[in-house]
C-alpha cells in the first residue's frame, strides 16, 4: 500500500500509534444489498453529501444474464460520480462504484479486481468476498453497510471488518423491504450501528470526517500523555474485568480503543478515559470489543479437510480405544470451532466405525461466549455455511434457533479461562489454537507456545490460524501442512513456560478442569517413575538429532564428548564433538542415513590427558509420529584401559610413539573406510552421470530433428494464423451481432412483463422471467430445481403431464388457466428447440388474458342484458343490416304491427307488406346513416301501414356495431305519436280557451285589487276617529268602570279590524308581487318586549298569562316592521285561541348561526289532520257557520310569507285538540355591527 503525506502537521498532543501496514490514504465503504436493495440504494445514495472523504463499492446479488440499470439509476439521484467497475479500475474518494452483472469483486492495492462468480458451499456471496478482501485491505478504514435482501450473504464479511477494526452498519427491520440479510448480520453481534438508510447515510459523512480514519501512519515514540491514557485504560479494564491487556498487542488494542471513539463522537484519549470512568457500562463494551468475538462454523474448511485426512488417522492408529482422544481448543469464542471439530471426528468415526471416547476442551477468557457455547444454540445466520446433511444430523430447531444435538454436546467441555494465567489440559492429543496468537504481543506469544508443547503429547498436533507461525518457538514444533499450518510436536525436553500463579479473580476453577486435574494426578504411575530415574542414571549418553545432524535432545552425561568450537554457535553435532570421534560418527551416520539401519562404530579411542577411553559410537536411525527421520546417536563408554609402566628394558618415550602410532593408523583406517564409501559413492554418481549424459546427447539428437519439425510446423501455424485471424474477425463481429441480439432478447423480457418459464429435458427450470418468479413461487436460488418440487399458483393440477406430452408429442398446446387470486391466464407451452433442431425442454407464456375474459363475461352479460332490454321496451325497435334488410325485431315491433318474423326478418325494409315502408323521407335518411356512420333523429313519417291504419311514427335511428367480425347493423326505433297528434290538437283547443280564462282572470285580480284598495281607504276613514276618541274618552279620570271597559273594548276591536285591513292588503300585494321588504340590522328581542307590551291588555282582559325568556340582543338583518307583524301575529293568535286562566310562553335564543322564536299557548291546539294546512290562506280550523273565534285565515299565511322572504323557516306543533299549540320561527342570524 502507499500512504499520502499528511496535508497538515500533527500536533505531538494529538499524536496516536497505529500499525505500520495500515496506511490506507482514504476509508471505502462497502455497500452490499439483495431483494429490494434497489429503493434502499437509491434512498442512501441520495442522503450522502457530495464530499465526504471515502468511496462507496456497492455490491448487490444481480442476474448474471442482464444488463444492470442501477449506475443509470443512482446517477440521477446524486452527484457523486457513479461508475460501473471494470477490472483493475483504482478506487478513489468521493466516488460511487457499481458491480457488473455476472462478476465477483475484490479490492487490492488501492485497485479493484473482477472474476466470475464463485459458489461458496453451494452458494454465490459476492457480498462476504467482497467485505472480506476490504478488511484485508482497508483495516480500521473498512467500512461496511448490509441494506434490504433475503440472503445471509453479508455477515461473514462484517464479521471480518469488525475483527479488523472497521464499522459495520445494518439497516434497521422497518425501512427493509427483505430483512433477511439485515437480521441475519444484527445477529452475529457485529453490527455497530442500526439504521434506515438515511440515517447510515448521515452517519457515514460523520465517521468519514473522523480524526480516526483520517490520521496519517505513524512510525515513531508514542506521546507521553496517550500512552498514560491508554495505560490507565489497561487499568480501567484491569480492575473491571481481573483480565490484563499490558501485554496484547499494543496496535491491535488501540484500534478498538479508536473504534470505540468514533462510536462515541470523541476525538482525543483522554476525553475517552473520562468517558469511561463516568459510564462503566462502556468499559465492559470496550471489553468485548476488544476480545474481537469473530468465528463461524468449519471457518476455513480446508483445514478441517486436513484434520480428516492426517491428524485424527495418525491419532486413531496409535490410541489404544480404552483411552480418550483429547483435543483443546483455547480461545474458542462461542464454540463453532469446537463443534466443528466435534462433528469431523464424529463423521471419521462414524465413517470407519471406530468406538473411541472422546473429551473437547473449549476455553475462553469471556464468560457471555462460553454461556452461549455451553448452551449450543445459533442463528440461522450463523450455521447458513453448514450443509442440510449436517444440519439435519447435528442440529434440532429451537425456538427459531438451532441448538447442537445432545450427542455431540456431550463430546464438549467448556470452561471459562485465562489462557496465559491458568494452568492448561495436558495429554493431549490436538491443541486448534487458531487466529488468537496474533492478537498477543510477541512475549504473550512464546508463553502460550511453551504452555501448548507442555500440554501435547509426545506424539501431538497443534493447528494454527493462515496467519499464525510459531515464530521463535519453532525449535519446539515440526511443520507438517504448511498451508492448512499443522505442526507436530518436537521431541525436546519441556516444561511450563512461567511458574502458574491463579488469578485473584480466576481462583474459582470450573467443575470440568479439576475433575481432569483430579484425573491426571490418578493416573501418575510409579512405575514410569522409577523406570525414568534408572534411564537417566544408567543409560548411555547420547543425543537425538535430525536429518540436518542439528542436536534436538541430549541423554545423560554428554559433556566428556562434546566440545563447543569458539565463534557462533550452532547445534549441529559434527560441529560440537570432540575431533577424535569426528571421523568415525561421520562414517556411521553417513551409512545410518543411507541404510536407515543401526550402525555401530567400536574401538574408537578418545584421549583424556594420561589416559585413553574406547568408545562404541552406535546411530540408531527412528521416524516420528509426523514419519520424519531421526536419529539417537549414544556414545557407549567401554572400559578405561590405563597406560602401564613401561617395562626396563624399553624407554618410556618409544612406548608413547608406539601407542600414538596404533591410534593413527586405527584413525587413518576409519577415513580410508569413509573415504572408500565416498569414492564407492562417486563413482556410482559418475557412472549416473554418464548414463544421463547420453541420454542428453541422444535427447538432443530427437530433439534438433524435432526443432526442425517444429519449424516446419512453425511456417505452417503462421499461414493457418493468418486464416484464424480471419475467422477470428468474422466470429468477433458475430458475436457483436450476438450480443446486440441478446440484449434486444434481454430488455424485449424484461419490458415485456410476461411470465415466461423454461424448462430443460427434465422438466427442471432453466430461466424465468420476474412476474414468472411470482406466478410460481420462485427465487433465484430454485435455478435448476424440478418444477413438480414448486408449489406454483395455478389451479391445474396435471401441469407437469401435459407439458411432458407437449415435449413428447412436439404438440403446442393451449388453455385457460386461473390461478389461486381467480386472475384469467392463457397457458401456453411449446416445445423448446435449439438451433440444430433438438427438442431440450419446454417453454410456457402465460397471456394475461384476465380483463379480455372477464370483459367477454360483461360483454355477453350486457349483450343479454340488451337483448332482454330490447325485447321488453315498449317502443317498436328494428335491426338492419348495412343493405337495409331486417336482422331482427323486438316484441313491441310485432304486436304493434301486426307481422310475425317469418314476414319480414331477412327481407329489404321497403319490400315489407305492400311496400308501406318504402317512403322518400325514410329512405334517404336511411341511405344517408349507411353512407356517414351518423344518426338519424326525430324523422316523422305518417301513411297507411297494413293491418293497423293510418298512423303518424317517428322515427330515431343509428349506426352501431355487432359482434367481433358481423360488421355494423342500424338499430331504428319507432315511436306511434299518433294519439299525441290527435291530444296536441285538443290542447290547442284548450289552450285558446284557457288563454281566455287567464286574461278574464287578471282583469277580475286587478279590479279586486281596486276593490280592495278602495275598501281599505273607506273602511279606515270611520275606524281611525272611533279609535282616536276611545282613546281620548280612556284618559279621563273620572269615567266610571263599565264606561271604561267598553272604551277599551270598542279600542281593541277597532285595532284588530285595523290589523285585518292590514292582512287584506298584504295579502294582495303578495299575490300582485308587491310586498315591499325593508332590511337593517335590527336587535329581535327588542321587537319582541314591545309587542308583548303592546298586547299585554288583552291578554289580561282573557285572565291570560304571557311568560317571556329573552335572551340578549339575538341580531337579526331584517325588516322590522315585518319582524313585529310576524310577533303580532302569533301573539295575537295565542290570546285569540287560549281559554281564560290559559298561559303563554315566548322564547326567543340564538346560536352561532340562528336565531329561533318559539310561541307556545295551552289554547285548543290544532288537529292532526289540520296541521300542514294551517299556514294555507284563509284556511281556518273552526269552519262552521256558529264558530267562536273570528278572523279570515290570513294571519299565518302572512307568517310563513314573511319568514320566508327572510330566508327563514317556520312550523306548527300540536299534541291534539285542547292540547295547545307551539308555533316555531327560525331565522339567519346577523353577525355585522347594529
């Protein structure tokens, strides 16, 4: 990777240490979506601001046989560029980048990579791979956002973003249109942030302003103040959690720590320390994060392949079946990795019937993720990755969940604990430590190595992560897959690597770890003991070697041999023994390794100062548990032979030569031996040489002859080059034709919406179209399924019969299907030919044809319906065809005329009867529709027809369409208007005579109006003096009483025959028109009191009662004249009709939009049958010739008259006679200023 210089100096304050590698210069947001992620892109896409920093990789499940649309799309949505990627495209910010139909997507050095697509276990997850590679790349910069889809695809790759430091999004359940994927990536655990699409949009822009994904790499002394901060955040999580983090690998730690920050909106450690201190809820999150919980069942399946096919073989063949296989996993999260390795040993004993207990111990140092993996229940997101056989076998629905079966449960132990600070398992046979050692700081690193090679058996196995070596610690394990990183345990002495002291917080060891302590100290032997002493004591020394002669183990007392060479060291043994063995242990091992048999080497005598030793050198060649040769090397101590005294006679010095020159020549024999073997070696070598070097010359022979050929061949692949080129361009520019035919094929399906299906030979679906995919229940993932497997929509239950018979018999067929909703489809299915004319399945098209068929339904409805109408209409109606002869005619049209059908149907219209019906008028009119297709209205025609006389029709006619295929027909009705002539002649008549009737009417009216006027004037010229003196005469004082009351009397009769005269008038001028209406804004209560005050004699005079409930002002715009003439009037009628002693009520209310005036009196009341006429003019309820009351029946009248003109309403209320009476007026209310 590259990293940019930084646009602006780092302050020391705010300085933070990062890993070297991850020096991405910008943050990439992987965006990944399925079913409905469309609308979920579109929606997030077009919330982002146009700068934010980073790039954004969408990645979205397409059909691998169309044209995408979605750059098209999203384009108009935003204006960040949108590019579709082509392979080897470089990522750069403030970019959106689109996934091509049919591809697969990494990212690597900045540069995007495209491939086919690839199944993952059966299945295509551009998403995961996509996610994953970004991790690997982008580190604490990797972002990822799985939106709306039906698939788990997506969690795995969070899962790896998360333990790599990035952000991981999901969209929140109520915005997805699928919830699948972003339920099944809430459910790993991983997810930071739960959000609608906007919400991660604007999020996005947040976190991509963070000093977090923004600060430059740094490689230099971390500030004071962070390494304070994060020291006191070890201390934090130290004393919250009795777990020390002083030794986790310091750039590992601090990206959490960082990820933790950008969480939270913090910028700077320590304002993150005081966050802590304050919330200690985060300290336990920062606690789990950091523990960086990231696993999945058989997570890199080869290695569990590995396991199958070479571990657990190696460990069957050598256990004896009464002991258990014992295998450890530490740092086992949520136990998927234990119960992965729990069901391939339980498949490879089942497989080759091998009966063996076995004991898995996980551990981990969280004691949420051992909970979980004692109780062995998932997610359906996280056992997606396990085949059905497994699922099927191994696993049992749980409430929505799957838990492991009892059987492979009771395989596992878990246990929490301190991998670094508790004591380990021991004897055991696998140790899968894998992806936990990087976390850990290089010494953390030895130590748990050195725990591993205490607790493995000699003959052990210790399984590592992709990215895991022993490292220093590599002189205590053989590698034995260097890919799949399989170790095998070395034979060098071991111990545990620090004296184990228990945690204060850990003290309490889980149930299952001391019944294995108490196992292991039952099982100490005696005997083993004491046979290890003697070996030690007695036994030869010697040392363990490989086949590089490098020193793995020293056996007993070693040193009188082995003598270190000044300069640097080295293990190997021909380095470190002493000279004088030198040539002889070089002969034996030299024959050792050749013969792979024990060689013995005797006689070799070694000085110690005054004395010689004789030394039996013996190499004993061995192979380990992993089948890699070894070989114990002993050095056997033979009697010492002292030097003796020299005899007299010989002096001591020629003794001393003679002894000299004996173990020269013994020496000069063992390198003449050896020196032998080698030229015996060389000479074998030479002797090979010369066979392969004739071969060469004999090869190079065939070889020249087949340069030749190959030149010849050479001139000859050059012309038929030349010839390809041509077909080349030819088949380039058919395939250009091609795929523009294809696309036309593609985009003609897709806008087409039709559901189309094809089937191969097998009747398995090949492709479908989308509205296909709804008819029948399809997803792309039943690709390749049988069709009778699919539970399809359509009401037909043989469907899988016919289309093999349409295959078989090469028939197409065709029929009318429903489907479940009653929706009308035309099924059609026809044989599925290739181009050479092979038959290879089926093809079926639905038509909708559901609005055709139900629009034939109402046709033939309405054409009964018509039918039916035509014949029961009253009115004679014909039918014609274009040449004017008789389709058909109605019932009416018979009866009317007197004809049956056999006269006239199929006959011309002016051959009926005796040609009556061949007139001028109708036949040019007829003509006229044929030839312009418009209407004939109203034509009266009048003869003499056969049968029924003279008649007068007229005649309504136009043109109108048959049935599909029958052309058009004239639809003519007739209507006998000859009685309607003969009334319209009599109403001539009468309308003279009432016309006469009417002027001699208006002529009486006005001279009534005359009458009335002048009656008026002489009735008013004596009554108004005889008011005027009763009045006078009422206003002396000393007028006795009986002079009164008859004054009063004679005034008010003298009012209400004003009043009558008044009413008259009125009621003329209603009839003439002329009732003049004065409006203003008036106040009705006001009206009221004054005629109640007017009218209160009279009502006193009766021994009446009048009770009146006003409320307030009750505004009104009317005429107040009018207004008081109505009150007069009511009043007036209530005293007139209430017996002596009777009672009155007026009440006048308002509401916000009417005022109401309620009369009500316990006079005689008002006869039912009397009621809706009493406002009729002069209609009076006592008619008789005797009657009691007088007046002329026009008080009400005027009343209604009034109130009406006002815009109002009145009515008359009546419980029955003597019942009395309620009199109701309802008027507008007036909201403007009085």
């Amino acid at each position: 990777m590259t990293s940019d210089s930084p646009s602006e100096p780092i302050d020391a304050q705010d300085t933070l240490f990062v890993e070297e590698q991850d020096d991405s210069p910008f943050p990439v947001a992987g965006i990944g979506a399925s079913a409905g992620g469309l609308e979920a892109f579109t929606e997030l896409v077009g919330a982002l601001p146009a700068a934010t920093g980073m790039a954004f990789v969408l990645v979205q499940h397409l059909s691998p046989d169309q044209p995408s649309l979605l750059r098209d799309i999203l384009a108009r949505t935003t204006e960040i560029p949108v590019l579709e990627v082509t392979d080897g495209m470089a990522v750069e910010p403030d970019h959106i980048y689109v996934l091509p139909p049919n591809r697969q997507m990494t990212i690597a050095e900045n540069t995007l990579r495209l491939f086919p697509r690839q199944r993952t276990r059966g299945r295509f997850m551009p998403i995961d791979a996509f996610f994953i590679s970004l991790a690997k790349e982008r580190g604490r910069k990797a972002i990822g956002v799985v939106l709306s889809g039906t698939d788990g695809d997506g969690s795995v790759g969070l899962e790896a973003i998360k333990a790599a430091g990035g952000m991981a999004f999901a969209q929140d359940e109520q915005s997805s249109q699928f919830t699948g994927m972003p339920l099944s990536a809430a459910a790993t655990g991983h997810v930071d942030f739960i959000l609608p699409p906007a919400a991660i949009a604007a999020e996005l822009a947040r976190i991509g302003h963070h000093p977090y994904l923004h600060r430059p790499v740094l490689n230099r002394t971390r500030a004071s103040s962070d390494e304070q901060s994060l020291s006191a955040i070890v201390r934090l999580l130290h004393n919250a959690t009795a777990v020390d983090f002083s030794e986790y690998k310091r750039p590992t730690f601090l990206r959490r720590v960082l990820r933790r920050m950008v969480l939270h909106r913090l910028e700077n450690l320590d304002d993150y320390v005081r966050f802590l201190e304050q919330h200690p809820e985060e300290v336990l999150a920062l606690y789990r994060d950091v523990l960086i919980n990231v696993t999945s069942f058989f997570r890199d399946w080869e290695a569990f392949d590995g396991l199958k096919s070479s571990v657990f073989p190696t460990i069957i063949e050598r256990k004896p079946l009464d002991i258990p296989i014992r295998i450890w996993v530490p740092g086992c999260a949520t136990g998927e990795e234990v119960y992965s390795i729990a069901i391939c040993l339980y498949e490879y004993l089942e497989d080759n019937k091998v009966k063996s207990t076995v004991q898995i111990f996980g551990t981990d140092i969280s004691e949420l993720s051992i909970e979980q993996a004692r109780s062995g229940v998932y997610q359906p997101g996280q056992v997606k990755g396990l085949s059905p056989e497994r699922m099927q076998r191994f696993f049992i629905q749980h409430e929505g969940a799957y838990q492991v079966a009892q059987h492979l449960r009771e395989m596992c132990v878990f246990a929490r604990q301190n991998l670094i600070a508790d004591p380990p398992f021991s004897r055991l046979d696998l140790i899968s430590c894998r992806n936990v050692l990087i976390y850990f700081s290089p010494a953390l690193q030895r130590k748990a190595l050195l725990t591993f090679h205490y607790s493995l058996k000699p003959d052990g196995f210790l399984l590592l992560g992709s990215t895991e070596t022993p490292g220093d610690s590599s002189g205590l394990f053989t590698q034995i897959d260097r890919k799949q990183k399989l170790y095998a345990r070395k034979l060098v002495p071991s111990r545990l690597p620090v004296e184990i002291i228990p945690n204060t917080a850990l003290a309490t060891v889980p149930s299952s770890e001391r019944r294995i302590s108490d196992e292991v100290a039952s099982d100490f032997n005696l005997q083993q003991e004491a046979d290890r002493l003697i070996l030690d004591r007695y036994s030869p020394a010697g040392v363990v070697i490989n086949t590089d002669l490098d020193i793995l183990h020293y056996r007993g007392e070693i040193g009188p041999f082995i003598k270190p060479a000044a300069g640097r060291a080295s293990l190997s043994l021909l380095k470190l023994v002493r000279s004088e063995l030198r040539p002889e242990l070089r002969t034996a091992l030299h024959q050792a390794k050749k013969q792979l048999l024990p060689i013995r080497r005797e006689g070799v005598t070694l000085r110690d100062e005054n004395r010689s030793r004789n030394i039996r050198i013996e190499v004993i060649p061995f192979k380990s548990a992993t089948r890699e040769n070894y070989f114990l090397v002993l050095f056997v101590d033979e009697p010492l032979i002292e030097a003796p005294e020299p005899p007299v006679s010989r002096p001591r010095r020629q003794n001393q030569q003679e002894q000299r020159i004996l173990e020269l020549q013994q020496q000069l024999l063992a390198k003449e031996e050896y020196l032998r073997s080698t030229v015996e070696e060389l000479e074998a070598s030479n002797q090979s040489l010369r066979v392969a070097n004739e071969e060469i010359l004999s090869s190079n022979e065939e070889l020249q002859s087949t340069n030749e050929e190959l030149q010849t061949a050479k001139e000859e692949i050059q012309a038929a080059n030349e010839e390809l080129n041509t077909v080349n361009d030819e088949l380039q520019r058919r395939n250009h034709e091609l795929s523009l035919a294809s696309n036309d094929l593609q985009n003609l399906l897709v806008s087409t919406q039709i559901p189309i299906l094809m089937l191969d030979g097998g009747l398995r679906i090949r492709r479908f179209t989308p509205p296909a995919g709804v008819l029948f229940n399809l997803i792309p993932t039943d690709l390749g399924r049988p069709l009778r497997d699919i539970n399809h929509q359509l009401n037909i239950s043989d469907l899988t019969e016919q289309i093999a018979s349409v295959i078989s018999s090469l028939s197409p067929l065709s029929q009318e299907v429903r489907d479940q909703q009653g929706h009308w489809y035309e099924l059609r299915v026809r044989p599925y030919r290739t181009l050479d004319n092979k038959i290879e399945g089926a093809v079926l098209v639905l038509m909708d044809i559901d609005g055709l068929k139900r629009s034939a339904e109402e046709l033939a409805t309405a054409r009964d319906y018509a039918e039916a109408l035509v014949d029961t209409v009253p009115e004679p109606l014909l039918a014609l065809d274009t040449d004017l002869r008789v389709l058909r005619a109605n019932r009416a049209f018979y009866d009317e005329l007197f004809c049956v059908p056999q006269l006239i149907e199929g006959r011309l219209l002016f051959e009926i009867g005796d040609g009556q019906w061949d007139l001028p008028e109708l036949r040019a009119g007829l003509e006229s529709l044929v030839q312009n297709e418009g209407q004939m209205v109203d034509l009266e025609i009048e003869g003499d027809f056969q049968g029924v006389g003279h008649r007068v029709l007229v005649l309504n006619a136009r043109r109108t369409s048959r049935s599909q295929g029958e052309g058009s027909q004239i639809l003519l009705a007739f209507s006998d208007i000859t009685v309607r002539k003969r009334l319209e002649a009599e109403r001539a008549q009468l309308l003279d005579i009432s016309e006469t009737a009417r002027r001699d009417a208006e002529q009486a009216n006005q001279a009534k109006d005359n009458f009335l006027a002048t009656l008026s004037h002489e009735l008013r010229t004596p009554l108004n003096p005889i008011i005027g003196f009763a009045q006078l005469l009422l206003r002396r004082p000393d007028l006795p009483a009986e002079m009164s009351q008859a004054l009063q009397a004679i005034e008010r009769n003298g009012r209400l025959q004003a009043q009558l005269i008044d009413d008259m008038l009125d009621v003329a001028r209603i009839e003439s028109g002329r009732l003049r209406i004065e409006r203003r804004a008036i106040e009705m209560a006001a009206i009221v009191r004054t005629v109640v005050e007017g009218l209160q004699a009279s009502a006193t005079a009766k021994d009446l009662t009048i009770e009146t409930e006003l409320e307030r002002e009750c505004p009104l715009f009317a005429d107040p004249l009018r207004m008081q003439q109505i009150v007069w009037n009511l009043l007036t009628n209530a005293i007139k009709f209430t017996p002596a002693s009777g009672r009155i009520t007026i009440r006048l209310t308002q509401d916000d939009r009417q005022v109401q005036l309620l009369v009500r009196d316990t006079g005689i009341g008002i006869q039912p049958e009397f009621l809706p006429q009493v406002f009729e003019r002069f209609r009076r309820a006592d008619t008789s010739t005797t009657r009691r009351y007088e007046g002329l029946g026009l008080g009400l009248f005027l009343v209604r008259h009034i109130v009406e003109v006002h815009d109002g309403s009145v009515r008359a209320e009546s419980d029955g006679e003597n019942l009395g009476s309620t009199f109701t007026v309802i008027l507008p209310r007036y909201d403007g200023p009085l």
